[in-house]
C-alpha cells in the first residue's frame, strides 16, 4: 500500500546566476559535478529565479555518444539532482492543494499499475515499434528523474518516490482519471457544483493570429491554474537522440519542477511547431466508461507528438495513437513552415485536434486561420465534441459561459484579435484583464482573457463565480521571428497590467505556496535555447 505523510518544507533557495552542471556516468553510478563538460553524458545551466523573476530556467544537453537511454536517464537524474528543493516545493504544494494530504487510494494505484504493465508488454512487442521507443525514452527519463531526486534529497522528511512523480506528471490526466475511478463526483443540478466545476476544469486561454500583411505568425497562451501551483521551471531539452523518427532535438516548454513535459501546456520545437491547448472537459460523466489503462497518458503521448512530428498532421496522428481520455483539451499545433511571408498560409499551417474518452476529432484550420485568428477558451469547437461532452444543456441553463459562439472570452477574442498588430499587442492580448470596465466580461473577473479569479466580487451571486487564489498564473508568446531564434517570451504570475499584482496575504496568506514569493509582481523575460538563462524583455 501507498501511502503518504504530510512533511513540512524549509525554505531553500539557489542565488539567481546560473550555475553549470554535468553529469558523468561510471559503470552503473552517475555523478554530478558544477562545471560544464561536454565529454559528459549531458550537461546543463541552471538557475533559480522564482523570487526574482517568477520562473527558475534549466537548459539541458545530451552527448550523442552515449546510447538513447543512457542520455535519456541521465538528463533526468541532472535536472533533478540539481532542483531537489524545488520538486518538493512543486509536490507539497500540490498535494497539499489537490489531494488534502489525503493518502492515494488503492483504485488510483491499482489503475496506474495496470497502466504501467500495458505499456512495458507494449513496449517488448513489434507494432508501432518507433512508437513505443520513445515512449520508453520519455519515461527512462522519469525513472532518471526520481533516482537522481532521491540522490540529490539530502532531508529525510523530504522522500519521493515514483508514485509521488507520477502526481505531478499527471496533473492534467488527473482531473479525468480521478472522476474516472469514482474518485470525485459533481451534482450537475447544483448551481454551486458547476461553479465549481467550471472554475477548476476551465483551464487556459490561447491564440494564434496571423499578421494583415502574413509578416508573421504569432502564438499565446495563458494557462489558468491555483495559485499554488506557480512554482515554475522554464525548460529547454536539447536531446541528441538517435532513434527512429526522431524529428525534434530541442524543445522548449513553460513547465513545473520534476515534470517531464510542460502540463500547461505550451512547447515551442526546432522542427517550426509550436503546440498548446486549452482544456474542455467533460459535463457527460458517462463517457469516462472509455478510460483504460490500456493506453497511454497525456502527458507522455504530448511528449512523443512533439518529438516524432515534422508536421501538423503528423503530430495529430501520432497524438491520437493509445488515447487515454484523460486531459480532453483542444490542441493546437501551429507550423511556422507553412508561413510564405507576404503571400500567406500554405496548408498545414494550424491543426486543431479535440479530444474525449473513445474519440478524436481534428482538422486542417489553416482556412479559418487566413482570415485572422483563432481563438480558444475551454468550450469544444467540433459539433461531435461539444454534444458528447453535453455543452448544449448547460449552455441553455446557465448561460454563455458553455456557449462557443458567445463565450466572454470568445467576445473579447473577436473583438480585439485582430488589432494585435505586433508582438507586443500578442503580450498585452494575453494578459488581458479589465473586468471592472469591460462589459464583456460581464462582471466576472474570471471571464477575461488572463483570469483573476481572486479578484471575483464575493457579493454577486453567478454560478461562474467563485472566489479563490486560482486564475492565470503567466502568459507565454512567440512568433516566426522569435521561433528562428528558439526565443519565447514569457511572464509568470497573475496579470498585473490592469490589475494589482497578486499577493499571499490576507485571505490568501494561508494558501501553499511554498518556495514562491509573497508578491507577484514580475515582467516578461526572453528565454533563447542555449542561453544560461532569461533576460528580461
């Protein structure tokens, strides 16, 4: 049996410059030491700025002399070895926000077990051969992950092992999976549920927009997540790998320590993809009949995608192979290729996939992207989706909040989209909040753009209303230009642009949030592949 007890963190912290480390490998024992080597099996620079800057940064590198799996191994012990105190910070406060520092129950271990054995029988056979490999490289360099946490963890209060991993890698899955296994359950017919509901299963905003004169192509995205979870890692892999259809060596992700992939999720690759999404949900509890354990969690499929896929319709392909059903979301994959500067969109440039337990929906939305934008706000795009997931009933009883068309958000997009004219129209677009003059918000602070739910008004009585330390907790951008640099720009925290910065005192003074600062008042960074670390943009 699994089981957890509740561990209280000192603070730690590193000094903001970025220090270099490698990582050797002597027989069967690996090694750290703060230099850089590039005779080493990887090696990477480092820094935690949480209290400066909001984000700590990690860039890593692989030596492509050593085997696929030593590398993969290894980048994960380095990363952890060296952001122990971080990882914990990541898990308390997690554990503590979403699990109440309740122990797993044995139906969330037996399903992962299960899980697990799937993939390693999957794994030892012939089909999809490709496939399965890098599936295994990806979780080779979790297992590296949890060994090198455990020896870089010098506090014995402060063990994880790898089912505690697994809770902040599946962050996303798990707000299917556990509704899933009957670990959770809603009361449709309660105001006070769907509120509820819609604030912790409305996760993300994104845009991607298309230049008047097809100059550029820019891409955004703010992820809506509890407060408690703003303890950050800015990642770039840069992995040498050799196997089958490898397509992407570098991709950088916004991220969260101890994470193999970005959850939020927002990946930027050397290939000219830029992937995102935003979460939908379920309102039909029925369709969780679909999840398996015979099948292969978001968060590792996602990860696969972007490495494998030279394309739009590749990683569309590649991402509906084993679906899980868990993390339903709307994925965007932008191709920067596919751009003809001054002419237009080749096809290609945008796919858009949406997903449910037991089906997958996608398409080419280049078309729809020609003539402006696209939006998305966490309501299903495809009329198959939107109808399994049951939109239309709430859509009629509690209002535009479940409506596709008449969305605040999907307002506010069509309104203003296409002004964004520069980079920095995409900046302010996503961090858009000016819910007390802005009529389309309808007086909700969480019906903008870059949601503060903190801010919600505690006299109004809405069923989208509830207030809580939770909203949009940073905002990332590119575009063509910036992609050809392996550049993002990226600000963590909730917005402060039209809004005061977000603080943990008050009523907010007892929410986790350990190893983050009090205030949350930063500005945007560049972060460049290769780079020791960010620079304020």
């Amino acid at each position: 049996m699994l089981y957890l007890a509740f561990l209280l963190l000192a603070h730690h912290s590193l000094a903001d410059k970025s220090q270099y480390y490698t990582i050797y490998q002597q027989g069967d024992s690996y090694s750290v030491k703060q230099i850089k080597d590039v005779n080493g099996v990887a090696w990477c620079s480092f820094s935690n700025q949480m209290m400066t800057k909001g984000w700590s940064f990690i860039d890593i590198e692989t030596n492509p002399s050593y085997s696929d799996q030593i590398q993969m191994y290894a980048a994960g012990y380095l990363e952890a070895f060296i952001s122990t105190d971080l990882i914990w910070a990541n898990y308390i406060n997690i554990f503590t926000g979403e699990w109440d520092s309740k122990p797993f129950s044995s139906a969330f271990t037996n399903w992962m077990e299960e899980n697990i054995a799937f993939m390693n029988t999957s794994q030892q056979g012939t089909t999809d051969t490709a496939y399965w490999t890098h599936v295994g490289l990806v979780w080779t360099q979790l297992m590296g992950m949890v060994d090198g946490y455990t020896a870089g963890n010098t506090n014995p209060a402060q063990v994880l092992e790898l089912v505690h991993f697994l809770i902040i890698n599946m962050d996303g899955d798990l707000e299917d999976l556990l509704p899933a296994l009957n670990q959770t359950s809603v009361e449709w017919d309660d105001m006070d549920a769907v509120a509820n509901y819609h604030l912790h299963n409305t996760h993300c905003s994104a845009l991607v927009k298309v230049a008047d004169d097809f100059s550029e192509l820019y891409v955004g995205h703010s992820t809506w997540e509890s407060y408690y979870e703003m303890t950050r890692m800015f990642k770039t892999y840069r992995f040498n790998l050799a196997a089958a259809q490898t397509a992407s060596k570098v991709q950088m992700m916004s991220s969260y320590p101890g994470t193999v992939s970005s959850i939020d999720d927002f990946y930027q690759m050397d290939t000219g993809l830029v992937v995102t999404e935003t979460t939908n949900g379920l309102m039909d509890d029925s369709l969780y009949g679909a999840v398996t354990p015979s099948s292969v969690l978001s968060f590792l499929r996602v990860v696969v995608a972007n490495r494998m896929s030279s394309n739009g319709a590749d990683w569309v392909q590649i991402f509906s192979m084993y679906n899980s059903g868990t993390y339903n979301n709307q994925w965007i994959v932008v191709d920067h290729n596919k751009l003809m500067p001054g002419v237009g969109l080749k096809k290609g440039a945008l796919y858009i996939l949406e997903q449910v337990p037991g089906y997958i929906e996608s398409m080419d939305a280049t078309s729809i992207l020609q003539f402006g934008y696209w939006g998305s706000f966490n309501v299903p795009y495809f009329e198959n989706i939107y109808n399994m997931s049951d939109f239309a009933p709430y859509a009629e009883k509690y209002g535009t909040v479940f409506s596709y068309m008449n969305n605040p958000r999907a307002e506010i997009f069509r309104r203003d989209a296409n002004k964004v004219e520069h980079i920095g129209h995409m900046q302010k677009m996503m961090r858009y909040n000016d819910w007390e003059n802005d009529k389309l918000s309808q007086g909700n602070a969480g019906n903008a753009i870059s949601s503060r739910y903190d801010l919600c008004e505690k006299h109004i009585k809405n069923p989208y209303i509830s207030r809580s330390a939770e909203g949009a907790i940073d905002s990332k951008v590119s575009s063509t230009s910036l992609w050809k640099n392996m550049t993002v720009l990226a600000q963590s925290g909730p917005t402060h642009d039209q809004q005061p910065p977000f603080s943990y005192t008050g009523e907010w003074a007892k929410q986790s949030h350990v190893g983050q600062p009090t205030l949350w008042n930063f500005d945007w960074v560049s972060v460049q592949a290769g780079a020791p670390s960010a620079r304020k943009q």
